[in-house]
C-alpha cells in the first residue's frame, strides 16, 4: 500500500485484523499467519505450532500482498483468504492453503465485490464473510463452502453496516464482535442455515477489539484502539454481555492475527507501539493476563490467521 500502516488506520475506530476461528471434536496443531503490512504490503505467511512456545517458522506466500484481509476461514485442511487492500486498492481475490503442508497459496474464486475489512467465521464446512469496505461501509455477509472453490454466495445481513468487526465460532454459531455504530456490539448468526444476523449482547468497552478467537465453548476478543491491553470474554452458546479476562502483554491498538488450537489461544503482531512481532498466548478456558509464546518471522500487522482442525 502507498500509505504506511499507522497512516492508514489512523482513519478507522477499531482498525482492522483479520483472522480466523475454528472449532472442532480435533484440537488444532497449526496456526498460519498470513500477509498483512509491515510498514508496507506483504504476503508473508508463518506458522507456529500452537501447543508449545516457540518463534513462527515460514510458511510460504499469499498470491497477492496487502492487510486489511478477510479473516481467513477453515476446514480440518483447507485455510481460505479473502480481499484486503493491496496497493491502497480493494481486492475480491479469495486464495486457499493446504495448512499441513508449506507452500503458497493457490487462487480459490472471488467475493462478491472487492473488500477490505471483512469479519470471517467458520463451521469448517462452510466460510461466512461479513461487512467490510467496499467503496462504502456493507452488511454484506457472504459465504463459500471451504472444500470447493468457486465464488462467495449471499448468506443474509448484519444488523448494521460495519467493517473490522472480529470473528469467532462454535461448529453451529458464528460470533462477530465489534460493531462500529449504536446497538449491540456482538452478534450472531447460524452458520449451517442463511439468514440475517441477531443481537448478543455487548463488549465491556464499547470500541472494536483489535482480535479475537475461540475454544468450542468461550470466544475471547483482545485490544482496541482505546482498549488497550484489554481481554473480553463471552460463551458462544449464549447471549449476553461479555466479562473481563486478563490483560496482553502490551496494548495493541488494532492488526493482532489470532489463532487456537481450542485450548491455548494466541494472539500474533499488531500495531503495539509500532508494528510488532510478538505472539502471546492464554489458556482460553481459564482467566488471566496473556504469556509470550515467541515472534512472527516479521513484524506485521493487519493479516489473517487460520488453523486445522486437526
């Protein structure tokens, strides 16, 4: 992109993260953290490996550079990208990953129209993106089903237009949390069925998180421009507003790439003070302050995340 990163989400109230949450009977082995800016675009994609502590490993690279992606949706092998912001310019591009194996990744369809900010959710049959920018702010929620490729489907609407709101899910509901105007902060849909989204309840700062992630029971949602180094957390299977859960390590004001195995949790870069490298991780089960777990192989913020479901 032409502007740097801090530069370009100086404009947007919660900025923008994109990443992915699964739930699966299989706890997830491997966390992919894809492209993003580090001051510039980058289709950078690492890995970690979720259950123990370590620096990200290079994985390959996405077709085409840039942050501001979907959040990256999964099944037990597949990972899918979506959109983004390559060279200041909104992108349809859908890619795909097979996440066992390093490589690059592979072109999967298009979204229905070229988007930057989209919240991704996952039953790992189905991939449902959600708001975004194109051109103006969308309630546009779209999805494709993950072993397949081809183009997005129309699924329904968001209550409002919004964009950068942050995905998590169990196998049946998709979360997004982050609304960017008046009402709920956290809605809900039915990832098996179409349809439009309902209200859950609210987040304990009334600003967009920075990310978030899930086990098959709890999501949590960390950072924010105005949150700090706040952790929020809710159960999936019920509405209602969500509870303190600890702290990061540092604030991260927007960008964190999030990842789980369904037990531990991780969140990855970010724009901290600068544009960082740190993963931290928590046990999702369990309150408390975040842990460092090692470095992404390049400071960055904004990109996507994934994971088996293996």
């Amino acid at each position: 992109m032409s502007l740097p990163y801090s530069q370009f989400y100086l404009g947007l109230s919660n900025g923008i993260q994109l990443i992915n949450l699964t739930s699966s009977a299989q706890n997830p082995t491997r966390g992919i953290q894809c492209a993003g800016s580090t001051g510039s675009d980058s289709n950078v994609m690492d890995y970690i490996t979720i259950a123990t502590t370590g620096n990200a490993t290079d994985f390959g690279d996405r077709t085409i550079s840039g942050s501001a992606l979907a959040e990256g949706v999964n099944s037990d092998t597949r990972g899918v990208f979506g959109g983004g912001y390559p060279l200041s310019v909104n992108s349809n591009v859908i890619d795909y990953i097979t996440i066992l194996s390093a490589g690059n990744a592979t072109d999967f369809g298009d979204l229905v129209a070229a988007t930057r900010a989209k919240c991704g959710m996952t039953n790992q049959t189905r991939g449902c993106f959600a708001g975004g920018v194109s051109g103006a702010i969308t309630n546009v929620i779209e999805y494709i089903t993950i072993a397949t490729t081809g183009n997005t489907t129309d699924f329904g609407d968001m209550i409002v237009a919004t964009y950068a709101a942050k995905g998590a899910n169990s196998d049946t509901r998709g979360i997004m949390g982050g609304i960017h105007t008046t009402g709920d902060d956290i809605t809900y849909i039915t990832i098996a069925t179409t349809g439009n989204a309902t209200a859950f309840g609210e987040l304990t700062v009334r600003t967009g998180p920075s990310g978030a992630l899930n086990s098959d029971v709890r999501a949590v949602f960390a950072g924010g421009p105005t949150n700090g180094n706040l952790m929020d957390y809710i159960t999936i299977a019920t509405t209602g507003n969500a509870t303190d859960f600890g702290d990061l390590t540092a604030g991260a004001n927007d960008g964190l790439m999030s990842t789980s195995n369904l037990t531990r949790g991780c969140f990855g870069g970010g724009t901290r003070t600068s544009v960082s490298n740190i993963i931290d991780y928590i046990t999702i089960a369990s309150t408390g302050n975040a842990t460092d777990f090692g470095d992404l192989t390049v400071a960055r913020a904004g990109g996507s995340c994934c994971q088996d479901g293996l």
